[in-house]
C-alpha cells in the first residue's frame, strides 16, 4: 500500500470525510484546516495536530503491515 492510501484510509477512522487524494500537495495548514472542518464528533474538542498525530500513527501501521504483508505472499 502506497503511503497516500494509508493516511487517507486512516484518516477515515478520525473524520467524517476522508482526506482528499492530492492532501500530500496541500501545506501543513490546508491539512489542519480540512481536519478541522472534517472532525468526528467524539474528537470535536480535539486540535487539529493531535488527530493528525492518530492519523499519522494508524497510517504508518497500515503501511507497515500491508508492505510486510506483500513481501510474505
């Protein structure tokens, strides 16, 4: 799985609305600001970094798990 894909599948878990494809384009603040927009309800009083940090964390676990997994097949 492609590093994008991970962060946009993960991102699915924290927003109502998943990450736009070309987000790796945006600046830091675009990213912020759409994740701001963009909050589940349960983290409405988190800031918009901290969710990145979930996001971020989830993403690479994907992206780790599935490139191992790959490597096994």
């Amino acid at each position: 799985m492609k590093k994008t894909k991970a962060y946009i599948l993960a991102s699915q878990f924290y927003l109502t609305d998943e990450l736009p494809a070309d987000f790796d384009k945006l600046d830091e603040q675009e990213v912020m600001n759409f994740i701001e927009e963009h909050k589940w309800e349960p983290l409405e009083y988190w800031e918009p970094h901290d969710i990145w940090e979930l996001i971020d964390s989830l993403a690479r676990e994907f992206h780790k798990q599935t490139n191992h997994e790959s490597l096994n097949s």
